[in-house]
C-alpha cells in the first residue's frame, strides 16, 4: 500500500501518461455484462461486408445507366459506404476507401461530361475564364482525392493498389489535357511529369502482375507509338482516350475463406488530438515577434512513416506553417501506432485583436514525391506543396493575442 501511495503521488504530477491495452490480457470479472456472442458479432461483420460489395456492385451496374440516373446510383453508393464507415468500426478504412473512390468517379464523370473543356479558345473570353476556373478548380479537387486514396490507405492488396494509381493517373491525365487546352503557357515540365508517372504505373503493373484497366493499356500503346512524346502530342492522344474510356469500379480482393470476410486488413492513417483542447474564452497572450509554446498532445494509427508526419499551422493571414516534430517526441505503443507529445512554438506579429490559429496533424509526401521525381516535382508537376498534404484529424483552433512589445521610459 505505500508503494502504491508513492506512484500516485509521482503519477499525479506527470502531465501525460501512456497506456498500452494491448499489453494487458482480457479479464473474466464478477457480474460484468458480456458482449454479443463470438458467433453473433461474426454474422454481423459478414453482413456488413456483403453491404459494402453490394454497393460497389452497385456503383459498376451504373455504368450501363443513362448519365442522370448514374449519377443518382453514385451518390447513392457513397452515402451508403459513409453510413457504413459511421456504425462498423471495423470496416471503416475500407468503406471510406470506396466511397472515395466512387466520388472520383463521379467528379471525373461531371468533368468530361462537361463538352467545354475540349476547346475553350471557341469561347468568348468572359465564358472561357469561367469555365476555365470551374475546371481548374475541379481538376484540383480530383488530384487531391486520388492522392489520398493512393497515400493514406494500408494493407491493399496488389490489384486494388493498381486501381487506385490507375486513377490518380487518369487525373494526371485530365489535368494535363485541360492545361494545354486552356492556355498557351508551357507545359513541358507538366509533361515530362506525367510521363514519368506513366513510366512508373507501368514498372508496377509489370513487377505485381496487374492486367491494366482498358484505358491505361491503351495510353501505354498508344504513347509508346509516339517518335517524341511532346505536350501537344501527348494531349491529342489523351483526349480521346479520356472520353472513350470511363472509369472502372474499385473491386475489392478476397482474402479471407468465406467471401464476405477480409476487409478488416484495410487501414486509414489517421490522428486523434487530445491537446490543444479546443477553443476558449481568454486568449493566450505574448509578446509580437517572440514565441509561444504549446503543448501537442496527439495519437496516430495507421502511420508507415513518422518522418512524413508534420505539425500543419494556419494563422488568420492564410500564412500556413508545416512543423517537423523531433523523432525522440514519438513513443510507438502498438504496431503502426503512436503517441506524439510535442511543444509547437508559436510567433507573429502584432495584431489589433485577439484571433483563432488553426493546428493540426498532416502527412506531408513533398520530399518523397521529389525524391521519386528526376527533377522539381513540386513546379514540373504543376502541383502545389499543398497537394502532397493529407489532413489526418480536424483542425483544432487556438486563442491567441499577439501584443507589442512594451517600451520603458
């Protein structure tokens, strides 16, 4: 007992504490409610994988639909994989996985479908400006979902992981076309880029023994033909391509005995904050042009890499700030899991009132991107240093009220 007394009273002044559940073994204890029965929890996992099939099923019968009624049975199977990832713990990587993958779909859909983006110089230049935005804008937005469908899921399986890249290079492909089709800038860098990228789908659809789907063999055929893959070239072989050949559905591999088993392997790296707590009523005041620590408290699962892991700050002045946290601030609790307890120093000038600073978790792949790329990934790819970031949890706000520096007589 005063072992105990002592550890407490040690314990109780430790801000933080880790625990490891896995470590403790399953107690039987007197009067403790039980949960459903082994045989009753694996029927419902069954069910709740045959839904999710179902609903990808659902999504590739609705190629065959007229394009209204298509895109009706899309937006249907993606609120049915939402639900799916809200009640089933267990499958929420892999319904969210589908769900995103099926919002690509769509968005691709609505993209192509959308006859402007095949000459925006017959425009007049109000319309073309317009409609020039809108696809660079949704262009973008489908960059950046298929750059999370490729970064931030684990345990796919070889033809799933080829889907997956097969998209994000079809996006490739669209955002290339447009961009030579909507403005005399040079794209080389653009296209030496894509094609790199081309080059790299198909080292991994080779090596994993992947059949490609029918648009990619036939990019890779016809790209191969050309004496010199130059931007316009390479854009008047996409382009029909890009309109010919409509987008797949994501299939699931089994790897399970019974068919509706086996997509618990699925994970999504994602984050928890525990620290900074969230919004209060009193600012955190300090002095402008110095600095103010705040604690991060966070948990991360799912996480290959914790080198790719970055601390992403966002003053009121969309000033964004991307923060390495030191190694030795990670503590590994499981497998694939962590615990991150860090100080973020925080600095800015002097402002007029006190205002909100968005913190949160990001897996940042700007290095490894360029590292895989022969040159500047960031300018030849036309991407933003933001599109090789992934937010892992929601953003939490901070109080803070930059003050000027006091002056004595």
């Amino acid at each position: 007992m005063s072992t105990l007394i002592l550890v407490f009273n040690a314990a109780a002044g430790c801000p933080t504490m880790d625990s490891f559940p896995n470590l403790v073994p399953q107690l039987t204890l007197p009067n403790q409610q039980s949960g459903p029965p082994e045989g009753v929890a694996s029927c419902s996992l069954a069910q709740s994988h045959s839904f999710l099939l179902q609903a990808l099923e659902r999504a590739s019968a609705a190629e065959l639909r007229h394009p209204a009624a298509r895109q009706g049975w899309l937006e249907t199977s993606i609120r049915d994989l939402q639900r799916l990832a809200e009640i089933e713990p267990q499958l929420t990587a892999a319904a969210t996985c589908g769900s995103l993958y099926i919002r690509c779909q769509l968005l691709l859909a609505k993209i192509l479908s959308n006859k402007s983006w095949l000459n925006l110089s017959a425009a007049s230049p109000l319309q073309s400006n317009a409609v020039k935005s809108l696809l660079e804008q949704a262009s973008a937005l489908l960059l950046q979902q298929t750059f999370v469908l490729q970064r931030q899921f684990l345990g796919l399986q070889a033809g799933e992981e080829g889907a997956l890249r097969q998209l994000r290079l079809r996006a490739l492909a669209l955002q290339l076309v447009v961009v030579i089709r909507g403005s005399n800038a040079s794209a080389l860098g653009l296209c030496e880029a894509f094609l790199e990228q081309l080059e790299a789908l198909q080292g991994f659809l080779e090596e994993q023994s992947v059949q490609p789907d029918a648009f990619t063999a036939a990019m890779l055929r016809e790209v191969d033909a050309l004496e010199e893959p130059k931007p316009g070239a390479v854009a008047r072989v996409l382009q029909p391509l890009l309109q010919a050949h409509s987008c797949p559905t994501l299939r699931f591999s089994h790897t399970g005995v019974q068919p509706n088993v086996g997509l618990e392997r699925i994970k999504q790296t994602r984050a928890v904050l525990y620290e900074p707590a969230g919004e209060t009523d009193l600012p955190q005041k300090f002095t402008a042009g110095l600095v103010l620590p705040i604690t991060l408290d966070a948990e991360i699962e799912s996480v290959q890499d914790i080198r790719n892991i970055r601390v992403k700050v966002r003053y009121p002045d969309k000033q964004v700030q991307l923060i390495l946290p030191r190694l030795a601030d990670f503590r590994q609790l499981e497998d694939l899991k962590y615990r991150l307890y860090t100080t973020v120093l925080l600095s800015h000038g002097v402002w007029s009132e006190a205002l909100h600073v968005e913190m949160g978790l990001v897996l940042d792949f700007t290095d490894s991107e360029a590292a895989h790329s022969k040159g500047s990934s960031s300018q030849r790819s036309g991407l933003r240093v933001e599109d090789h970031t992934i937010e892992l949890c929601k953003p939490v706000r901070v109080y803070i009220a930059p003050k000027p520096i006091k002056r004595g007589l």
